[in-house]
C-alpha cells in the first residue's frame, strides 16, 4: 500500500470544494414548498439556474394570445405574425398580449383584417373573418398530437374588408374542421 501524500490530500480537498460548489443549489429544495419556491427565486443558483423563466411550476398548462382566420366553410386558419409586427414571433406575441391586457383587442382584429385586405399569404387567401383570442393549451395534450386549445375566449372579431368590434371575453364558437 502507498502512503497517502500532501500532493493527495490537496487533490482530495479540491475535489471535496467543487463537489460542494456544485450541489450548493440543492439547499433550495429543503424545507416547505412556499418556503422553497421564495429561496429558489431570490437569485439564480448556477449550475442549476431558478429563475421562473426555467423553474416556474405551469400545472401543465399555458394561456396563448393569438390571431386565428375563419375561412367560409369555418377552417381556423393560424395567422402569421408579420401582419401585426415585425419583430418576430416572441416580440409580437408580447405586443398582442400587451394590447389586450389593455382592452384593445378591436385595434388588433382590424390591423390584422386591413393586412389581409391587401397582402394574404397563400394559406390566407380564403380568410373572411378575423378572431382575436386567448387560447389555454394542455402539454400533455399538445404535445401528444391534439392541437385544440382546453379553453378560448374571444376579445375582438372583424370581417376581412370591415370594421372590428369587440368580444368582451365571449367563449370561441365551435367551428368544423379546426387545427
């Protein structure tokens, strides 16, 4: 058997110091749940990051603004984001989401109807009407092939070529051949 050294005691010690530092986060997690969730979001924990953005619970679920077209045989088409902003997708779904906390989802319904009016994309051409909702997504659902939204509530509606009125929450009708 080789004696243990200096040269081994250190290694070992530095060994010990980084494995501390690395499940330094775990301490985050002991305790009560409200007690846990308020330390793991004071400050980020590397190498385990606890900002909300990562680690906030969701139950599975998640709440989308979003702009759908209605085709004359009731098709819900998916709009693009490009007649809205040009930002890209996560900028301009911010901005709509913004605008209906503010109530003003009619300015986004006719935006959107005006765009159409001029510029369709070609999956577009057959929109006639316009719905600004709020959509609740289930994951596990999603995420194993149904696309349908849990819940939606209807904020604004406008013909493509009219005016835009609002909803006020109105649950979303039922329409054949959804997404």
């Amino acid at each position: 058997m080789v004696p243990i050294t200096e040269r081994d005691w250190l290694a070992l010690g530095a060994y010990g110091a980084i494995t501390a530092v690395l499940l330094s986060p775990l301490r985050h997690y002991v305790g009560p749940l409200e007690q846990v969730n308020k330390k793991k979001n004071d400050n980020d924990s590397f190498p385990l990051s606890t900002y909300p953005m990562f680690s906030a619970y969701r139950r599975g679920r998640i709440t989308v603004p979003h702009v759908i077209g209605i085709t004359d045989t009731g098709e819900r088409v998916n709009l693009h984001y490009s007649h809205f902003g040009l930002g890209g997708l996560n900028q301009t779904r911010r901005q709509l989401s913004k605008m209906l906390k503010k109530k003003r989802g009619v300015e986004v319904a006719q935006t959107y109807a005006d765009a159409l009016a001029v510029k369709p994309r070609s999956n577009e051409r057959d929109v006639i009407e316009v719905h600004v909702v709020r959509s609740r997504f289930v994951f596990d659902d999603y995420f194993n092939g149904d696309k349908s939204p849990q819940a939606e509530s209807l904020h604004a509606t406008c013909l493509v070529g009219g005016r835009a009125k609002p909803a006020q929450g109105a649950p979303l009708p039922k329409f054949p051949g959804g997404n």
